[in-house]
C-alpha cells in the first residue's frame, strides 16, 4: 500500500521523523509531500524545505520526497490514490483534522485518511514552536534533525 505523508514541513521537525520513520515501517511505499501555499510565506522556501527533508532522510531513499500545489486530493488522485496519512499529536488536532478528512472523503471517496498518534516524546512539538525558539537562540538540538538546527542559526543569524 502507498500512503503519502502532507504537510508544510516548516521546518521538518524530530516529530515529523518519528511519523515518517514508523509509517516507512508500514507502507510498501511511502510519498512526504510539502504543500505549496502560495497565500504563506513560510520561514524556509519549498526547495529549502525539501533540500531539509532530503538531507534527514538520506539513510532512507526508498522514501520519496515531493512537492505539490493545490488540493491534497487531486495531487492524490493523480498518485494512484494512496492512502492519506496524517499525524496525532492530542485531541487540539482532531477537530480540524477530523474536517479535513471528511472533505476529502466528500471529494473522494476511495481515498482514506489515516491518522498515526504522535511518540509522546514529540507530542509538544510543532514547526511552529520551533521556529518560534530558534528566533531567540534558544537551543532545539533534541527536537529537529541536525540539518535543520544549522539551517536555522543560519537563517536567523543572516535577520531572515
Ligand atoms: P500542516 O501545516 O499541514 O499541519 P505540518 O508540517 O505542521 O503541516 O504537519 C504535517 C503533519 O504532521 C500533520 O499531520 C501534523 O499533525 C503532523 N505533526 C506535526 N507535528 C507533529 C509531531 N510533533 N508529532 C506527530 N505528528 C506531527
């Protein structure tokens, strides 16, 4: 079975790994999919967003790595229909993600979503937190790949 893993990937996080890495262990075949949002502007570009992903998972090829533009469900469509997969992380996620899925479903009706609960390691952790500490210096070594804690000192070290 083929799932595809969506998000913003902004940046990936130890969180996001976790997911990936157990969700490999699963699927026959297993697709990250960054979203391209044109209406936000994230801290890190699409291609850097990649580029990171890439660089986490490189002891992992069979992992394919892309990015899309527009509905979730007709990038899925065009993939052969995989199974949609998306993260837990405690009951604040359910709702939205609990609509999410029933829209896609209303769209589609042979594609699945199905939801992995977050290592409870993680499940404080959001792209959004990160960013917030790395804007302040503070230390996010044991929460994101190395690749992101330098591209982040980087980043805010150049002022954005
Ligand atoms: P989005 O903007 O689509 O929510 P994110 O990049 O924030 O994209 O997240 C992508 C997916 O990963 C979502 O399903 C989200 O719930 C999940 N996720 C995010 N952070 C974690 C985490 N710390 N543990 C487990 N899953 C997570």
């Amino acid at each position: 079975m083929h799932a595809i893993y969506p998000g913003s990937f902004d940046p990936v996080t130890m969180g996001h790994i976790d997911i990936i890495l157990r969700a490999a262990a699963q699927f026959d075949e297993l697709t990250v999919a960054v979203l391209i949002n044109h209406n936000k502007k994230g801290l890190f570009t699409i291609e850097e967003r990649l580029d990171l992903l890439r660089e986490s998972l490189k002891e992992y090829p069979e992992i394919k790595i892309e990015s899309f533009s527009g509905l979730l469900i007709d990038y899925a469509a065009k993939k052969g229909e995989p199974v949609i997969l998306r993260g837990l992380r405690a009951i604040s996620d359910f709702e939205n993600e609990m609509q999410l899925a029933l829209a896609n479903k209303n769209s589609n009706r042979n594609i699945e979503t199905l939801f992995m609960v977050s290592n409870p390691k993680y499940s404080f952790l959001s792209s959004s937190l990160i960013r917030e500490i790395a804007a302040f210096q503070g230390d996010v070594s044991n929460l994101v790949p190395p690749a992101v804690e330098k591209a982040l000192r980087l980043k805010y070290k150049e002022g954005l």
